[in-house]
C-alpha cells in the first residue's frame, strides 16, 4: 500500500492536498468535472462527468490505542435513487416536460432563461424540477418513458407513522449546501403548486396553502419573503413568477411558523390562559390544526415546507436510549413535537406531500438510526463538494503541510494533535479525564489563535485602508468550543469583558390560578441579573475588545437564545435573549444591531438560518469526529458575498474563508500563499446609488406588454426602418451530389469525371411553390399573433397588441408583408420559394410584429406602454451590489461607480459620457432592472442595453455599445425602438430615444445629432 507524502515539517500529512482553483463549472451550467481524491496519497486530479451522489460514512479504525484512534476513517456509499432520479430528470427536461400542465411548461421555461436579470443557479433548477417530476408524473398519472428508478424505491418516500393506521407522510427530501438558495427553492416550489391550482382551482393534486415550518424565530423572519404580499418577496426579488401568473399566485395563502407551536396545547388552557379548573382533555388533530392553520384551515390538503429538516425525523426505540446526554434528548423531543405535528395536520386535513429541505439530512445519535446515515427519502443532492466546484460558496482555505509560510500545518487538527497532545494527566478535571481544564486549552491554542487572528486583522486592515467605493463591510472570525467553560474563557481573554451576576428580587405574576376581579396576587422571587466589567483583551485589544458602547466580540449563549424562542418567565432574561438573537441574526448588515459584530464565540454551531456572509475566518477548538460535524461548522462561514460572474469564463469568482482546526477529508479546498493578496482577499467594489447625488436619479416604466384601442383597424409599419433578411445557402445547401459507393471514404472525394454524381435539388418544391403562397402564409401566422381571437405562432406572442377585426387586418398585413420581401429580403441569387423555409418565417413574422404601429395618419390611437403591476417602476436608486469585476469612478451618474465587461469599448463610452456637454447624467444599466422584452426564432427573451442616458434637453437614450450584429441584435433593436416610441407616446415620462452605437470614439457627434433630432 504507497504511503502519503511526508510534510515539510517532517509530521503527518494531510488526508488530502490542496488544488490550484476548486472551482471547476459555472454556477447556472451542470457541471461536467470533478474532484476526485486518491485516499493512499491525498493527490486531486480532475475527472470528467458529474459527481455521483453519496454519502459519508463512518467506521473506526482497529488496532490503534494513541490518539489517531479518535479519528475516524470516512468512507462513500452512492445514493442509488438520487442518482436515477438526476437521469429521469434529464430525460424529462430533454423532452420538453411531457405531461406536465400547461402553468408547469411555462414557469420551467421561464425559469431556465439565460437572459433573467437574476439568473437561477443549476442546483436550484434541478431540486424544483425533481419534485416537480416525481410529483406531475411518477407520483401522479405517469409518464410514457421508463424511468430509472423502481415503482418500489418509491415507497422510501412515504414516512409510516408510529401510531397504526394513521395516512404515512409523503416526503421529498432535497439536499442543497449552505448558500447555494434553499429559500430561492421553496419559492419556485411555492410559485409552482399555486399557480397551477389558481389556474385549474378543481385540480387538487395541488395545494393552494403552504405552511413552512423551521426550528427558531431567526429563520421564521427570513422566511417571510415566501409570502406573496411581503414587500420584500423573492416572487419580485429573483423573478420566479411572469407577470401574466401574478394574479395566479395571489390566489393561494403561505404561512411561516417554527416548530414549537406544534407542542399540544395543555388541556388547562382556555383562550391563551392557563385555569387549574379547566380539564379540556388532549388536544384533538382538528382542534390542533385550526389552532396551528388559522385560515389555511379550510383550504383543504396543504402542502408542508420543512426548512432545517435534519431536525424533522421520526424517533424509534434505541438500545442507547438510557446512554443519551441532555443535548441528544432535547435533539428527540424536538424531533418528536415537530414530526407528530406533522402526523395530526395530515389526519385532520391532509398534507399532500412535506417538501424538506437541509444541507445536512442525517440521522444524528440518539435517533435510533445509524448516525450519519442519511433520510431515506432524499430525491436531490447538491452537497458542499457540489457548491465548491461549482463557486456557489465560499472556498476553504486550510492550513496544508505542502506549501510554505503561514499557516503552519500543525494547525489542521488543533484539538487532538495540538492540544490534547501537550497535556499532561494534571491538566485534565478532576475526575474527569476526558475534559481539560479550560485555562489549559487556552494556552495550548493560543498560538494558533494569535496566528489566525493576525490574517483577520490583515483583512481588516486592507478594508480599513481601501478607498470609499470599496465595500468595507467588517470581517468576522468564529470560534467553536467544545463545552461553555472553555468558551468563558476564550470570549473574556478575547473580548477583555467579565460578566458579574448578582441576586435582586423582582415581582413575578402568579400562574395558573383562577381569575378574578381583583389584581393578581404577587410574590417576590429572586433573580440572577449581569452586569459587565470591562478590561482590555489579550487578542489585539485595539480591534477585538469590548468597551462601553461598543461590542465587537460576541459569545452566543445558547440557553439564552432558546428563552428568546420559547419564551421565560423572568422578562429580563427573555429580553436579554431576544436582543442576542436580534445581534446574531444580523451579523454584517449595516444599520442592524450586528453591525459592528467582528468575532463570535460559540459552543454549538452558531444560529440556523444564520446568513452573515462576511465570515472569513473559523477557529475550531473542539473535537471533530465526523465530517458532517466538520460541514456543518464550515457552513457558517460559506456563503459568499459577491455574486458577480467572471465574463471571460462564466464562473464565480473566486471567495476564500481561512479555517484552523476543522480537519476536512475529501474535500476541495486551497492552500494560503506567501505575502500575498489573492482575488479572493482583496475588498469589493461596492456599485452603488449615492444619496447626495438624487438630483441624478433615473426612473424609468417596466414594461410588460403594449395595448392601444383601434378605432378604424389602420395599421402602418416603418418598412424602410426596418432590419434587411440575408438568405442564407451556405448553411442550408440548395443541392447535392450523391453517388453510388462501397464502404467509407475518409477526406474529400477527388473524382470529377461527369456523370459520376447524381444531383438532388428542391427543383420540385420550387414548382409546387410560389412565392405569393409563402407571403400568405407569413401573412396568415401574423394576422394570428395580432389579433385577438387567434393563436399566436410560438414566437410570435406580443402580448397587448391586438386587433378585432380579421377581415379589415388580414389585407394591411399581406400588403406590409409583401414590401418587406420586396424590399427587404437579399435571396443572394437563390429561388425565392427559400423564404418559405420555417426559420425565415419565424424572422418575418417576429420582425413584422414588432414593426406594425397604429395608423395615426388614419385617426389612430398610438401604441402605449402596460406596466408591471407589481413593479411599474424602477430606478437608479435601487442600485446596490458588490462586484470583483473592473470599475471606474462616475461623476455625472447617480451610481458612484461603472462596472465593465469588456473594458475598451465600456470603458471608452462611459469617458465619452462623462466628457459630452450633450450629457446631463446617465447610468450603467447592470443590475439596475432596465430590460426589453422581445422574440427571436420561437423563444422570450430580454435585452438589457449598456446605458441610459439624459440629455441637456431632458430626452433619455436608451444606448446600446454594439460592434458586429447578428439577426438576434437586430431584434433586440427594434424591439427597443419600439419600446422608446410607446413610452414617447405615453408622455408620462417624457422623449425616449433607441441608439446603437458602433464605434464609441463618434459617440459625443451622434449624441449631439439626437438632440437635434429631439428639437
């Protein structure tokens, strides 16, 4: 068996090397690399096709007494159904997602667009579409192609109740990694079952309620964007829904609750209150259920969303149940309340399916299952090895034994190898030979510590010293401890806070007694209340230590966080726990209690749901014995601040956050260099609307469709403004020439004798065909995507334009249709029965349909903008996102700065902007929500132009920096025109003007001729 490389240092290597770059494939592609790992000599090396979906396992490695006996040997095992499941999938998608409903095709479309303001990340699209799969079709009425996985696997998916004869639950378990959009997930799920029963209301396959369900109030907050008419929803924020669904998904009801409100209500309680005379007797699952669902209650089957449901799982009897400490049976009771919930919500009224969704969907100890195996019914897998290769979070950075300079590789296992190493058997609790004295553990690890939070404070440093347009949000460092004792320490040798408990007496409420008339009795009880004493921490003081009215170094106290859940009688201690959970939950947002967090000391791993993205060190300080253990304390840190893709390569950039004493195995993760900043480290660009410039702002209408009311059926189109058509034999060869051969020829033929080939043409499509009979048919198709009572060609939809009169239209359009071809369309010497091939037909009728106004010359109302209903305007003021991409100061622009993608020509144009008199203001049209919608060749889509530009004279350019153009420009273009002319025309927001321009170095003359033009 070959033995692993020797480190530098002359100790033992690492499980694993570093690589170069672990990200591998874009996060909107599937990816088609992976790492894999040589567990003999810890070397990566790149492996073509996608990575199988499995699980970690553990078993303990024999015949060993010193300390590597407390590490345990990982090993694999596929995930046979999830693994089927992502061929069915495929397939489906690839078959254009036969037999689901018509509101299904649509959102799948609309989700899977590349031209979105917000694209979806592939792992997103993926778990949606796998529910809806087995949903729709395998769960519902089938499919005609045979799937890959057995009729009997699926009944993994049913969760049988421990009480006989109650319904089991159906529940799909999706595993998504911290940051990679499990919130985004539900509400395309959300959007899918709503839609679908507002448009059929008899079809109760399903649900027009959700109820989300998640373990603490932290996550109850976040999940509020699942609410359509939360201001702050994800339907608007990342554009799951068309606006032609809108009213569709206002139709259904969602409803946020965490588990503790499944606990059953006390049969003394009466109204809220508590009586030792009332004797309801248990609490039935109709009386549950209205009492949980308030008004979802009628609506029937719901459907159920479990967030963090690694804490939703049924409980069975265990030999080890006795053996359980305090922690593993709360772990139970939790598990116990929420599932049994469960239960009573499906026997009063039906729960179509749970959808669950957790990074970490395993059996923990104590549940009476293997540990670390996973639930059975998981039907997508998106991992952390996943979001890694594919730049979805943030990489891991560990100390390695194979590179030089900090961190030294001694740092990889503190615990074990750092720390339980140096100790002595005086060192240990008395009586306790398994637990350090704390004061110990700090000496041991704070070398460590001050190497780790010396990187932190080189960050910080780099942010501090970085100019204004830099984003500057703190850093945060992590803690983990193993035990409370060991986090006092490590917080007051931190923070130099030590905080003094003393007795007070306060009156308290007497419970539980009969009301009556006169004021409740009171008792004096004594209480514990804190007071801090301040001092100055070991831990570079001038950054990490507390002081009075400021609070850079927090410690997490877990017990008061759970009073902040379930509430406490001491009020004091309720409130202190509430504004703990207020601090950590907003750890790195501006203007929030969390902001000037910057270390975080902690025994468990942190708050769920905890979204701080400005974590970019972790310090582990306990033992890790899994490495879902290790996952779990890693993905506090993952999720990156910056979503900004790489135009060179369409990937993430890279995000790094550095980890001491979390022994990862097979996972992908980076080495630190030498002296030296990577992308990753240094600060963002922070693009973003300044208040002091709001004399610049920018509004402008989004625009979903166009409606006018025709008085006299009179149609016009500009024929002479609009793009020519090329006919094209190069790629569509009007002939052959076969000949009769034997076997296979390898090269061109170099025989050219006559008579040796035999010509195939489309002679007799021509005879058939006249050119008259192909303008027809243009005709027919657009007089159908026009008007009213037709059906529009696909393609060809514009939506708001319609007409009522077939038989007046039909003559316009064939005469329009007729000088398009005669003008319009260069058949390069070719037959003109070519046109009639469906790709021309397609560019006709969309350009034609673009073109065709209102005959005002005849009386006609002009063409006018429908607003979004939701979103009818956007603006400048809007803008705010962090970017690595190059960016340049702007002056005359309410946006501080102009990111670029291709630096010549954006760059040029936004000099030449910022120079012309011509120019009041203008703006960078990136991320600021300005889109076109248009056709081209049977698919939606929406063109977002480089800038918007104010003229002196008040007119707004719409500008497009456009070299080359193809056909698919060329329909972007005209759509914009039309847009700029039915929002001229509306008069609600002044003169639009639609320029391209193909050389920014003339762009001050042509700006200077449209507004001449605009006089």
């Amino acid at each position: 068996m070959p033995s692993r490389p020797p480190s530098a240092s002359g100790q033992e290597s690492l499980p694993i090397q570093p690589v170069e770059n672990p990200i591998l494939s874009g996060p909107y592609d599937e990816p088609a690399e992976h790492w894999v790992y040589d567990v003999q000599t810890g070397e990566a090396r790149r492996q073509e096709g996608r990575r199988p979906a499995s699980y970690f396992f553990t078993t303990r490695r024999a015949g060993t007494e010193d300390q590597l006996a407390l590490f345990s040997q990982e090993q694999s095992e596929a995930l046979d159904m999830v693994n089927a499941l992502r061929e069915d999938v495929n397939r489906w998608r690839k078959s254009g997602y036969e037999g689901a409903t018509r509101i299904t095709k649509e959102l799948l479309a609309y989700w899977w667009r590349s031209d979105r303001p917000t694209r979806l990340f592939f792992c997103q699209l993926e778990a949606a579409e796998t529910v809806i799969y087995l949903h729709e079709i395998r769960l519902g009425r089938g499919s005609r192609f045979k799937s890959a996985v057995a009729h009997d696997d699926l009944q993994t998916l049913l969760d049988s109740p421990a009480t006989e004869g109650l319904v089991p639950l159906t529940r799909l378990g999706i595993k998504m990694a911290t940051g990679s959009g499990k919130t985004v997930v539900m509400g395309m799920l959300v959007a899918w079952t709503i839609c679908n029963r507002g448009k059929v209301t008899s079809d109760e396959r399903f649900p027009s309620a959700v109820l989300a369900v998640c373990p603490n109030l932290t996550i109850r907050e976040r999940l509020q964007v699942l609410r359509p008419e939360n201001p702050a929803n994800y339907f608007d924020e990342f554009d799951l829904v068309p606006a032609a669904m809108r009213p569709l998904l206002q139709t259904g009801r969602v409803m946020i609750t965490n588990w503790h409100l499944f606990a059953l209500e006390s049969e003394h309680v009466e109204g809220g209150k508590s009586y030792r005379v009332v004797q309801k007797g248990e609490e039935s699952p109709e009386a549950f259920a209205r009492r949980v669902l308030g008004d979802l209650y009628g609506r029937g089957p719901i459907l159920v969303i479990n967030d963090e449901a690694h804490h939703a799982w049924r409980p069975r009897p265990s030999d080890e149940d006795g053996k359980l400490s305090a922690e593993e049976k709360e772990e139970v009771r939790e598990a116990t309340v929420w599932i049994e919930g469960l239960d009573r919500l499906n026997q009063a009224l039906g729960v179509r399916f749970c959808l669950d969704l957790s990074a970490t969907p395993f059996y923990i100890h104590g549940s009476g299952y293997i540990e670390g195996s996973p639930f059975p019914w998981l039907v997508s897998d998106f991992g952390l090895v996943d979001a890694i290769e594919s730049g979805i979070v943030k990489i891991p950075r560990l100390p390695v034994s194979d590179t030089t300079g900090r961190p030294e590789p001694k740092y990889f296992r503190i615990w074990h190898n750092h720390i339980l190493a140096n100790l002595q058997p005086g060192d240990f609790l008395p009586g306790r030979q398994r637990k350090p004295k704390p004061e110990r553990v700090y000496e041991e690890a704070e070398p460590a510590l001050r190497t780790l939070a010396g990187q932190w404070v080189e960050r910080f440093q780099y942010l501090e010293q970085a100019s204004d347009e830099k984003d500057k949000t703190p850093p945060v460092m992590i803690i983990i401890c193993d035990n409370t004792d060991i986090a006092e320490v490590f917080y007051r040798k931190i923070s130099g806070e030590e905080v003094m408990e003393e007795v007070a007496d306060e009156d308290l409420d007497e419970e539980d007694q009969e009301p009556k008339e006169e004021p409740a009795a009171r008792k004096r009880k004594s209480s514990k209340r804190a007071s801090s004493v301040y001092g100055t921490g070991s831990v570079f003081p001038e950054f990490l230590s507390n002081r009075e009215g400021f609070t850079p170094t927090i410690r997490i106290d877990t017990k008061l966080l759970k009073e902040a859940e379930t509430g406490d009688p001491n009020v004091s201690r309720q409130q202190a726990g509430e504004r703990l959970r207020q601090i950590v939950a907003t750890v790195g947002k501006k203007g929030q209690p969390g902001e000037q967090v910057r270390c975080v000391v902690s025994v468990a791993m942190l708050n769920e749901g905890w979204d701080a993205k400005n974590v970019t060190h972790i310090f582990g300080v306990r033992a890790f014995t899994t490495q879902l253990l290790c996952e779990q304390v890693v993905g506090r840190g993952l999720r990156r601040m910056d979503y900004s893709v790489d135009p060179k390569d369409g990937k993430f950039t890279e995000e790094y956050v550095d980890i001491y004493g979390v022994p990862f195995s097979l996972i992908p993760f980076k080495g630190r260099p030498v002296d030296k900043a990577e992308p990753g480290d240094r600060p963002k660009n922070h693009v973003r609307a300044l208040p002091e410039r709001a004399g610049l702002e920018i509004r402008f209408p989004v625009v979903e469709s166009y409606a006018f009311a025709l008085k006299r059926n009179a149609i016009v189109a500009d024929i002479g403004a609009m793009q020519p058509l090329r006919i094209e034999p190069e790629q569509e060869p009007t002939a052959v020439f076969v000949k009769p051969r034997v076997g296979y020829q390898v090269g061109p033929s170099t025989t050219t004798g006559p008579g040796e080939y035999t010509r195939q043409d489309r002679e007799a499509y021509y005879a058939s065909t006249h050119l008259q009979t192909i303008e027809f048919e243009i005709a027919r198709e657009l007089v159908a995507a026009l008007s009213t009572d037709g059906a529009a060609p696909t393609g060809a939809e514009n939506p708001g334009l319609r007409f009522t009169s077939r038989h007046q239209l039909f003559p316009q359009v064939l005469r329009l249709v007729d000088e398009y071809v005669q003008r319009k369309v260069d058949f390069r010497g070719e037959n003109p029965c070519e046109l009639g091939q469906q790709k021309y037909i397609h560019l006709v009728v969309e350009r034609l349909a673009t073109a065709i106004r209102p005959d005002p010359s005849q009386g006609e109302a002009p063409l006018l903008p429908i607003l979004n209903r939701y979103r009818p305007y956007g603006s400048t003021e809007d803008v705010d996102f962090k970017t690595t991409r190059v960016c340049h100061g702007a002056q005359k622009s309410h946006i501080n700065l102009v990111p670029t993608d291709t630096a010549t020509w954006e760059r040029s144009a936004a000099f030449r902007l910022e120079l012309s008199s011509e120019v009041a203001f203008y703006a960078r049209n990136d991320q600021l929500g300005f889109s076109i919608p248009y056709d081209f060749m049977g698919a939606s889509y929406h063109y977002e132009p480089d800038f918007l530009v104010r003229l002196a004279n008040g007119s707004t350019v719409v500008l497009e920096i456009k070299g080359m153009e193809d056909d698919q420009d060329r329909a972007k273009h005209e759509a914009a025109r039309r847009w700029c002319e039915a929002v001229t025309d509306w008069g609600e927001m002044g003169r639009w003007i639609f320029h391209a321009n193909k050389d920014p170095q003339v762009l001050e003359r042509e700006l200077a001729w449209l507004m001449s033009e605009a006089r």
